[in-house]
C-alpha cells in the first residue's frame, strides 16, 4: 500500500458549512493546501440542508470535525471521537490536530 493512501484512508475531515458563509470559503481554501501535501477523506455538510446538523451547528459554521480511524477487528468504520475545531483556525492547527 503506498503511504499516500495509508494516510488519506486513516483521516477523515469533516466540514459543516452553509452557503454564503466567508469562513466558510477560507477554510475550504486551507484544507484544499493541506490536502495537497497530506492526503484525507474530505466531506462537506450543508447544515441547512440537515436537520440534526442544523440543530448543532446553524450559527457556529465553519466547524470541522477531524476522526482517525481505529483498528479494531480490521473494522474500517471504527472511528475515534471527533476532535472539533470551529470557525478559523490555520494550517499549523489543522497539522497540530490530526498529527
């Protein structure tokens, strides 16, 4: 397996936005530089479109929610509780976080 894809398949990065938020775009521009350089599983969650998620996150957005995968029993889906980083944050934090 190539580390590339070792990497990319124990990261899983998950966005809550919504539209016309700025943050928003600022922080999907820092993942996109990340990812070029560290490779993760990346998904978007429009809160106003998810009525659990809006419930949570309707005014904290951008959140990002950042899991590591588990091994447990070769089950893929084991994920660790998500570490939670909300509104701005740079690329050393978002490095700092899934380290």
């Amino acid at each position: 397996m190539r580390p590339t894809r070792f990497l990319s398949q124990n990261l899983r990065l998950t966005l809550f936005t919504r539209v016309n938020c700025s943050l928003c775009d600022v922080v999907k521009h820092t993942l996109n530089q990340v990812q070029t350089a560290r490779p993760f599983d990346y998904s978007e969650v429009d809160v106003l479109k998810n009525k659990e998620w809006k419930q949570a996150y309707q005014y904290e957005v951008p959140v990002l929610h950042i899991q590591k995968r588990i091994s447990a029993g070769g089950d893929p889906e084991v994920l660790s509780e998500a570490k939670k980083l909300f509104h701005r944050f740079t690329q050393e934090e978002l490095g700092e976080s899934n380290g």
